[in-house]
C-alpha cells in the first residue's frame, strides 16, 4: 500500500517536473517570438512625394522622407562605396552622361527576402541593396 503511495507520489512529481519544463519553454518561446516582432522594424507603406522624394512609414509609426539623390549617393553596393572612397580630382572636368542630366527617379523598389529593399534608379543603376536598419538612418523624420 505504502509502496504503490509512493510510486504515485513518484509518478505525479515526475510529471509535474516534464510539465513544468515543457511550460517554461513555451513561454520561452512566447518570449522570443514577441520579443523578435517588436524589434523588427519594417516598411509599412511607400508613397512618393513630388518626383524628387519618397516617404516610408515605418510599423512603429514612425515616418521618414527620403531625397531621391540622397538615397542615390548613399548607394551600398561596393562599386558606389568605393567611388565616395576615391573622389574625383575637383580640378578636372567630368563629362556627364545623358541618364546623369535628366532628373533622377526611382524607377522601382522591390523588397530582398524580409531584411532589405532594392533601388532601381533612372540613371540605370540598381544593384544597391540597402538593409531596413540602413534605410531607417537614412531620411529624415517627418512629423506623424
Ligand atoms: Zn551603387
């Protein structure tokens, strides 16, 4: 009698211990999921302003425009970043291409997986990928 108490008594304390571990790892998983959502950051709506902006607001609420040419010059992609490494002699004439004249637009802005946004510029140029936290710094905050 004794001896089958105690093998209960055993058997609740071992099931309580597998519940108690399989809850607290739920909750560790909760944790992290909602955790991973607030920090993420995100484009929630593009829109164009003029011909020479876009506004992106963020899903934190928070709005940045963005200057065409600035987006352009701060283009990532390796070619760009080495070019703003090595500026070009200032006392030289440069020669400007027909596509660098005309007035820059974006000509399309595709999302790279869930981390970054691809740039097509009019000048041709769309090899940049620039990463949500890079477009976040970029822009300036624009009243909500
Ligand atoms: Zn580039």
């Amino acid at each position: 009698m004794t001896k089958s108490l105690a093998e209960a008594l055993l058997k609740i304390l071992f099931l309580w211990c597998v519940l108690a571990f399989e809850t607290s790892s739920f909750f560790l998983q909760i944790s992290r999921m909602t955790n991973a959502s607030s920090f993420e950051l995100f484009p929630s709506k593009i829109s164009r302003h003029g011909n020479d902006q876009i506004e992106i607001e963020w899903s934190d609420a928070h709005k940045r425009m963005y200057g065409i040419r600035q987006l352009r010059d701060a283009c990532p992609c390796a070619t760009c970043r080495e070019l703003r490494m090595s500026p070009r002699p200032t006392n030289l004439l440069t020669i400007l291409k027909a596509e660098e004249i005309a007035p820059l637009l974006i000509v399309g802005m595709n999302p790279v997986g869930r981390y970054a946004y691809s740039i097509e510029f009019s000048d041709g140029h769309s090899s940049g990928i620039y990463t949500l936290d890079y477009l976040r710094e970029l822009g300036r905050e624009t009243p909500v």
